[in-house]
C-alpha cells in the first residue's frame, strides 16, 4: 500500500509529561527573580527583577553568570552563585507556594511524569519537599548539572526521556520559558507553555506562542488538555 506523503503521520498520544520545575510545578520565580537582582546590584550590574526574569528565565545559574561577565568584561565573585543559592534557598522557605492546582493536575494524569529543570538537584529538591511535590516525581527528577548543555539545547529533554525509556515523539513538555520551548522543540517533543504563575505578564503567553507553543494559564485544566492532544 502506498503511503500518501500529503497526509501526516498522526503523532502518538503522549506516554510521558515532562514538567519544568520553576514556574511550572511552584511559583518561584518572582522570589528567584528579586534575590538575583539583589545579588547583581551588589556586585555592581545593576538588573532589575523584571529584567532578570526577561532575560535569565529558564537559564541555569552557570549560563546567567557567563552572560553577565560576557557583558561586563569582568568576573564575579567565586562564591557569587553559592551565595545566591543560600539566599535563595533562604526565601523558598519563607515564601515558596505550589502553582495553584498543581496537584491536583498531577493526580488527575495517566501518564508517566517527570521533572526536568535548569536547577541544580538541591534546589529543585527543596522547591519540591517545600510543596509537597515530592510525592509525584520520587526518583524522577532531572537537573541541567546531569547534561553537557543547559536549555534552550535539547540536551536535558533528551536525557530524560531516554531515562524513562520513552521516545521523544511521545513526550509532552510542560514549560514557562522561551528558553524550554525551544529546548522541547529541539528535542522533538510536544510542548504546552504555562503562563499561569505570578511572574507572567500580560505579553508572556504571547512569547510562548510565538515560540511554537500552545498555551494555558489555569494548572487544573492540564489533565483534559493532555487527553485531547
């Protein structure tokens, strides 16, 4: 039988749902976002929160580092991203919350789950125990540090599917950032783009879009999103 090379091959339904941490699972990064602030103006780059978020959102520390001494000419501190770490760890325990309906979303999902986040493992440990989302993803949980290239490279996508033994083309990507959009992308993987968390803006769902990615903003609508895909 001769295959109609018109009509595209329908893609499988997703087997796994790979969920970003940050601004996906929990609502950290305007927290994140006014600590890096506060640490770059120390060491004299003046960023703003809001630029932070523009600029780093979805980037691992080490890449925001090589991007302000890109800029500056000059290096930080050794113990800059030590530090920002423990101040940031320090907020996450005063004021870090889950994503409004995050679990009852992960509940309601068949397939398999994952996390797959430009975070350090200690962090995105924290993030999760901190919510009581630790429960969902125990022994599932995949940092940037375990892959040569951080987001927007396909790298970490990659790694984690290949670590549930699921195929890129049944993988659905859960992302806040143009950053992991375009990872997912890269990756050949499907990819929703939440914009429901406290740091999206008015033009944020539009960015994703822009992207490729189709958009939500309520986490409890997730289950029947992924059933209609």
């Amino acid at each position: 039988m001769k295959i109609n090379p018109e009509v595209p091959h329908p893609r499988p339904r997703p087997a796994l749902v790979i969920f970003d941490c940050d601004g996906v699972l929990v609502d950290s990064e305007l927290i994140a976002s006014h600590v890096l602030a506060d640490a770059l103006s120390e060491a004299g780059y003046k960023c703003p929160p809001a630029d932070c978020l523009g600029r780093f959102l979805g980037r691992d520390m080490t890449m925001v580092v090589d991007m302000v001494e890109a800029e500056t000419g000059r290096r930080l501190a050794k113990d800059f991203l030590d530090s920002v770490q423990e101040r940031t760890f320090a907020a996450f325990r005063r004021a870090l919350k889950p994503v409004p309906g995050v679990h009852a979303a992960l509940a309601g999902l068949d397939q398999q789950i994952c996390v797959a986040s430009s975070g350090k493992p200690e962090k995105i440990a924290l993030s999760l125990a901190l919510t009581g989302l630790d429960r969902f993803f125990d022994g599932r949980v995949f940092s940037a540090s375990m892959v040569a290239r951080a987001k927007p490279a396909p790298d970490l996508f990659l790694h984690a599917a290949a670590a549930m033994a699921v195929a890129p083309d049944c993988c659905l990507v859960i992302e806040d950032s143009p950053a992991g959009i375009e990872a997912a992308r890269a990756a050949g993987m499907r990819v929703l783009g939440f914009a429901g968390a406290s740091h999206g803006g008015p033009d944020h769902a539009a960015g994703l879009r822009a992207l490729g990615a189709e958009t939500f903003a309520d986490m409890s609508l997730l289950p029947a999103l992924v059933e209609r895909i």
